[in-house]
C-alpha cells in the first residue's frame, strides 16, 4: 500500500473492550469501531484484540506493508 495511514475498522459487541497494538480504543454503542494507524515504509504489525466481560477473548494480526508514495517530481 502506498500511504503513511491505514484506517482499521471493526465491529464487535457494544460492551467489548478492544485493544490495537495493547492500546484501548473506544467501541461505540453500535459495537463499531475504528482507528487511524501511522505506518512506517516496509512491514507494520497490528495486533486487534477484543474482550468482553465475561472473560472471553478473539484476537486477530495482521502485516501491513507500506510502500512509501513516489516523488512528485
């Protein structure tokens, strides 16, 4: 992919706690979620991880490679 950004989108349960990267991000009242995430030219790593509040977990990683966008000129 050729960009700097990367926006992640989910959907889980509305009292789910979800973490990228082992920073809590907000759920909506709808479950829905979402982040902009800077990437670095080459392979990014994202790790998704939701919870609810029975104890039960889903995770979910991914590689992103970015490409650095060419020079205009």
């Amino acid at each position: 992919m050729r960009s700097d950004t990367v926006l992640l989108r989910g959907v889980t349960s509305a009292d789910a706690i979800v973490s990228v990267n082992d920073v809590i991000i907000q759920v909506q009242a709808d479950g829905t979620f979402e982040l902009t995430i800077g990437l670095k030219p080459g392979p990014n790593f994202v790790d998704v991880v939701a919870s609810n509040l029975d104890g039960s977990s889903h995770s979910s990683s991914l590689a992103i490679i970015s490409i650095p966008p060419e020079d205009a000129s």
